[in-house]
C-alpha cells in the first residue's frame, strides 16, 4: 500500500418508483442475496461496535499524519458521513456531527453539526438535556439519539442512507404526557470553513424552498481540494418551510406548528444530498421527493438489508467475536463510495479516515476486500473488482499500448488528465486478481460473472511474463512501466518496490543491492523495467492465480484452457519450491537473476510463507515454514506475523513494512498453516491476533497495521483490507 502523501505525489412493502429506488440504490443493485427478509432484528449486542462519537474543531480532519480521529458512518457508496455528538457536548445535541464530505479526493468538514434541530413551545425553546443526558447509539445501518425533554416529551433522531448520494434523517416527537402540545420547530447550522486559500471561499450558503443548499467554488488544489465548481450539499425538508441566511450561517424554520394530542407524535422528516454534477442533482431531486414521500418504506428496506448484511459475516463466527465482524463490516461499508468521476463502478476506498486514501481505489486492496465483501454483499463485491477492470490497459492505449492486461496500481476520482496526482500507472500491484473473482463466484454463483472477467484475467497473467519476466525462465519480477514518472534508476526501483505492495520492505532496499534491468521485445521495444531479483511472494501469488484460472475455465465450460492453467499452475508451483527454498534456515526467499541465489542475507520476511497459502511447498518445507511461524523469537510475536521476523537485523516493529503486522498477511499465514494440518497452531495464534491488537475486540477501529510487540496501532484507521480479511479469520475459513 503505498501512502500518497510520501509520493507528494417487515412492515411495508415499497412499490411503483419507490421499488426501483430502493432496490437499485442508484448505480449499484443492492444485493438481493444479501437481503434477508424475516431476519430477527439485530440484538443490541451490535450497538457500538466503533465508537462514533466525536465533534470536529476545523474544517480540514486529521492530525498531521491525515489521519481523522472522529471515525464516521457512511452507506450505500455515499460520498459523505456523518458522527454522533460527545456526551456531555450540549452545544451539538439535536444533530449529527458533520457531515464529513470528500472534495473529489480529499475529505473535509462541512460543519460541526450542519442541521441541528430545535423545538419550542410558547417560544421559548425546550431543553435537549431537560430530562438529563440523551442516548447517543449507532446500530448497524442507522445512528440514534433519544432526548428526554421533560414534561412527557421525547424526541429520537435517526440518520440512514436513502440513495448513494442522500442521507435521510427523521426526527420523532412524542407527546407521553396528559395534556395536548403545541410545538414549533427550526433548524441552524454553520459552516466550517477551510483555513487556508484557495479552499476558505469554497463553500456558500444559499437558501431554498425547501431547505438549504451548500454550494462549492471551482478550486484544483491538487493535493489538498479539488471541486469543479459543480458540486452541492442539498438539505431538503417533507415539511413547508422558511430559510434566512446570514453569512456562514443558516436558520431553517417549520412554517406551521405542530399540535400533539396526548400518545401521538409527529416525524419531522429532511434529507441531506452531496451530488457532483448538475446531471446527479437532477436526478437526485426526483429521487428525493420519492423518498420524502414514504420515509417508512425506506427505513424497512434499509433496516432489511443491513439485517441481511449482519447474517453474512456474522455466519459461522463464534458468539464471542461477532461484534468485530459486525465491526469489520461496518468499516466496509463507510469505505464504500459509488460511481463518480473516473471511478466507474461502485468500489470500496481503503479508509475514508485517512487523508490519502479517501478518494481512490488500490487493485490489491480491491483482491483482498473483495473476498471479504462477498460474504455479505456479492454484488458489491463483484462491482469493485470491475471499478479496476475498467482501466485495464488496452492493446489500442495510446499511451501505453506495450502494457496491454496490465492493471494500474490505484485509479482515483481524477485522472492526470484532469489534474489529478494521485493516480498511477507506474506500477501494478500483486495478482491476486483470478483468486478474487472465484472467491466472489463461491458466494455468488453467478457464472456470467466468470465469463466476464474470464479473458481479462488471462490478458493479465499474459502481461506479467510478457513484462516481468526478464530471463524468460518463468519465473516474474516486480518492476515498473514505461512511464514519464519512471526517469531514473532509483525512481524505477521505487516503483517496482511499490509494485509489491511491501513498498519499503528490507528485501527492497537500494543499499542491500536492489536495482533493475530494461526488459524488451524481440524487436528491441522497451516493455518496462524489472527488478534485479525474482520474488517469492510475486510467483506464489502467480501460481495461484493460474490455478483459480484453471476453476473458472472449468466452470465456464473451457476444459482445454482448463488443463492449460493446471500444468500452467504447477509448473510455477514447482520452480518457486525448488528455487526459492533456502533448507539451511528452512525460508522461501526472493532469489537473484541469473545465479539464482536465495537472498538471505536480507533477512526473512513473511512473504517467505506465502507458499503455504498457495500449497507450493512440500510437507518438508511446510514444517520448517511452521516452526518459524511459532516461533517467538520469529514471527509468534505478541500479535503475530510482523511482516519482517523479529531475528532480522532489519526488523523495525514501527516502520511500515518493515515489521508491523498486516492482516492480509496474517490471513495468508493462518490459512497456509491449515492447508498443510497445522490447524491447532493456527487457532492459537488466530487468538493471540485477536486478544492482543489493541481495541479490535473492543470498539476501536481496525487499523492498517500493528506493532508486533505491544499490539498498539499504527497506520490509517478504519482500513478496509484489513477488516476484509478479518472475516474468515474470525471463522477460520482462511
């Protein structure tokens, strides 16, 4: 994962429209294996499985590493989230924190709370905190408040996804007491403005007939704030209402009163929409008028279908670890963003927490969430591993055309084309992709599926040997492209390093003899560049992918190309076991082109157990692999599997990947142990994982990686992969 910054680089069945709407949730179908109608309602052993509480103090979210302490709640691939109110922060009761929305790329806060409710009677203005401290909950799918206001008032606010571009918000008021009520109600906010320009005068405050608007200046910030002067934040009220604007902020007023006669109550209903283009605010204003006009319809559908999600990855779990699979999914889930920009299916961003990774989209984080996406959303699943598919390099690039199959290592909302920075090209990332797909198909079953992406996969693996093989002898390299970004010899290392995903690890480094060589077609063309070394990981990755090839040609009826990827399979199995396989420290290693020599003065790393994972190795190696794997003073560390062993004189436990733990790699670990009988030592350390990463058992987020002797967390919060991945190894099912 290379980190940009460093690159600077049941009640009521809808019908009629609102049916269409509430099943296709814009550009993504919301999945109907997924939704699990006649579920029981999640039990409150699910509230507060992330702590969501917490008020913005500036606009701009994070400390200065970019990462954003207040974790939020999304759904539904919307581009913006929403927090609860601290306890005890009166001055944020009656709304919800936020929203956080994301500049293309970048996430900011609109406010601190941009539409806080208020009621008075006789006007005067009623106490929130009247009846003593409200209830400030989130439960899967929804936040909740609950305010006591005395005197037999009470008044509940709830915040869902309507639309992957809408949030709706009812508030309930309940007249408990024996005399009839009369109440008024109206609505405040005020923007949080940027500190810095050209970003302070980018939002505005505009009033409506229905609500109010928010609307953004064109600002090409590249790394900071990108709008194209086309976006808006759109708060629209069922009720007639009036609004006055003064400056930066708002006050929003119920035109008529609301009369409650003793047990009945009255739900002030509003939306808050965050569209980019004039085309999405159009057809968002019709989708919003179908929402306002039966909020209950939408409530049950979504509480329906985040019943369904919660059965998915909570299926097979011991009870003991269900609200951190619930957690891992609702980390998923706020990750999701829909189509927009360049992006062109709905995929899952790595964390909408940390500056960098907000509004883009990693091809090896998209393997790896995939598969964890499948248990409870296949078709979510499936549309991410399209959003990369779509920019897979044709043979027509005019740019590019000698990296025909080849995947980018991230696609952001932009392009370089429009100014973006973040996107690259100068690099792929592992493939895993075949892996990915069947995984999906398992849950799935849909064979069009395969038949899809079936000759994509083939036109990928064909690029890795055409590109990253520089001896031919059918064994690959991690390398880098031809590309404007690629003009020096350490730029190229940087990137074939970034092309592993363990960018910084040890086994890379420019002063331990890490360089690359030119690779060419026969006709002399420059095809790229490779490393001087052939690694371990990349072929085990290759090799398994070669063998998901072979399933999906199986299944889709092509039996020649089947038994094709099978001898494909095996003979990649059988060069990385009998060339990359050191029996003096019983460790697979990266080894030299052209002598072939393991490189283990470099130390172990964890990718030297990939080969389990994929059943390259022989039980011989396997067991020596184990031994290491349990061993203290290896890689059984107090949360287990640091990507660098704890022997090596390059261990760093705090230093990216040069020591902290991975769940991707611990998944990789665990489940090679498994596949070769180590079952009993692989339950152990799956325990050892869990009890010892600092808040994953209790409501922390899941984080990037941790250090593998305290179990403190480290980088990005709210990490999508690593929660992915840490569904089947709640289960066992690596």
């Amino acid at each position: 994962m290379t980190r940009r910054r460093d690159r600077h680089l049941t009640a009521h069945r809808p019908v009629g429209a609102l049916t269409a709407l509430l099943l296709a949730g814009g550009a993504l179908a919301v999945p109907q294996t997924a939704a699990a109608h006649g579920h029981p309602k999640p039990p409150p052993a699910y509230a507060d499985v992330l702590d969501l509480h917490g008020t913005p103090t500036a606009a701009e979210p994070g400390d200065d590493e970019g990462n954003n302490p207040v974790t939020v709640f999304a759904d539904r691939g919307a581009w913006h989230a929403y927090a609860l109110p601290e306890a005890g922060d009166e001055d944020a009761y009656g709304g919800f924190s936020g929203p956080l929305y994301i500049a293309q790329e970048y996430p900011w806060w609109l406010s601190k709370s941009f539409s806080r409710i208020r009621l008075t009677e006789h006007g005067r203005a009623l106490d929130l905190a009247g009846g003593g401290a409200p209830r400030s909950t989130s439960l899967p799918g929804r936040l909740l408040q609950s305010y006591d206001l005395g005197r037999g008032l009470r008044l509940t606010l709830e915040l869902r996804f309507a639309t992957e571009r809408t949030a709706l918000i009812r508030a309930e008021v309940r007249n408990t007491g024996p005399a009839t009520r009369t109440l008024g109600a109206d609505w405040t906010g005020s923007l949080l403005r940027p500190a810095d320009k050209p970003m302070r005068d980018a939002p505005s405050l505009t009033a409506t007939g229905s609500g109010v608007g928010v609307d953004f200046a064109k600002v090409r910030a590249t790394w900071d704030y990108l709008t194209d002067g086309t976006e808006r934040f759109e708060i629209t009220h069922k009720d007639r209402v009036r609004t006055t604007v003064d400056g930066d902020t708002y006050r929003t007023e119920a035109a008529r009163p609301v009369t409650l006669a003793p047990g009945r109550s009255h739900s002030f209903d509003w939306t808050e929409s965050y569209t980019f283009t004039a085309a999405e605010r159009t057809k968002e204003k019709a989708r919003v008028s179908d929402v306002l006009a039966r909020p209950a319809a939408v409530v049950s559908a979504s509480d329906a279908r985040w019943r369904g999600y919660v059965a998915g990855v909570t299926r097979g779990v011991p009870a003991d670890r269900r609200r951190t699979a619930v957690k891992s999914l609702q980390t998923l889930v706020t990750n999701w963003r829909g189509a927009a920009g360049q992006i062109k299916h709905d995929g899952i961003t790595p964390s909408i927490s940390y500056k960098w990774f907000t509004g883009g989209i990693w091809a090896w984080d998209t393997w790896k969430q995939a598969v964890g996406t499948a248990r409870f959303a296949p078709e979510l699943a499936q549309s991410q591993i399209r959003s990369m598919f779509d920019w897979q390099i044709r043979p027509d690039s005019a740019t590019r055309p000698q990296d025909a199959g080849m995947i980018p290592d991230v696609i952001f909302y932009n392009d370089p084309e429009r100014g973006g920075g973040n996107w690259n090209e100068r690099n792929s990332k592992p493939p895993l992709a075949a892996w990915a797909v069947w995984e999906v198909y398992a849950r799935s079953g849909d064979r069009a599926f395969l038949r899809e992406m079936y000759p994509k996969l083939v036109a990928y693996q064909d690029w890795w040997y055409r590109n990253r093989d520089h001896d031919r002898d059918g064994l690959a390299e991690y390398g880098a492209t031809v590309d404007p970004a690629n003009d020096s010899p350490e730029q190229r290392r940087l990137a074939a390093a970034w092309e592993s995903g363990m960018d910084n690890a040890p086994r890379f480094d420019a002063g331990l003899g890490t360089g690359t060589v030119a690779n060419r077609a026969a006709d002399g063309t420059l095809l790229g560049y490779s490393m001087d070394q052939e690694s371990v990981d990349l072929n085990s990755y290759l090799a398994a992918d070669q063998a998901y090839l072979a399933r999906i040609a199986g299944a889709i009826g092509r039996s020649a190309d089947a038994g094709h990827w099978k001898q494909r399979s095996a003979a990649t199995a059988a060069a990385v076991r009998t060339t990359m396989y050191d029996p003096s420290d019983g460790w697979f290693h990266d080894t030299a082109i052209g002598t072939g020599a393991p490189l283990t003065a470099r130390g172990r790393g964890i990718e030297g157990a990939l080969p389990l994972w994929t059943g390259t190795a022989s039980a011989a190696q396997a067991r020596a692999v184990r031994d290491k794997l349990t061993d203290p003073a290896e890689f059984a560390t107090t949360v287990p599997f640091p990507t660098v062993s704890k022997s090596s004189p390059y261990f760093s436990p705090t230093a990216y990947w040069r020591g902290p733990v991975w769940f991707d790699q611990a998944y990789f670990a665990l489940g090679g142990l498994r596949r070769y009988g180590y079952g009993k030592e692989a339950d152990a350390l799956t325990d050892r994982l869990l009890a010892h990463a600092s808040g994953l058992m209790g409501d922390g987020p899941v984080m990037e990686n941790y250090d593998p002797t305290t179990g403190a967390p480290l980088n990005s919060p709210d990490f999508s992969w690593s929660a992915a991945l840490l569904l089947p190894i709640l289960t066992g099912e690596e």
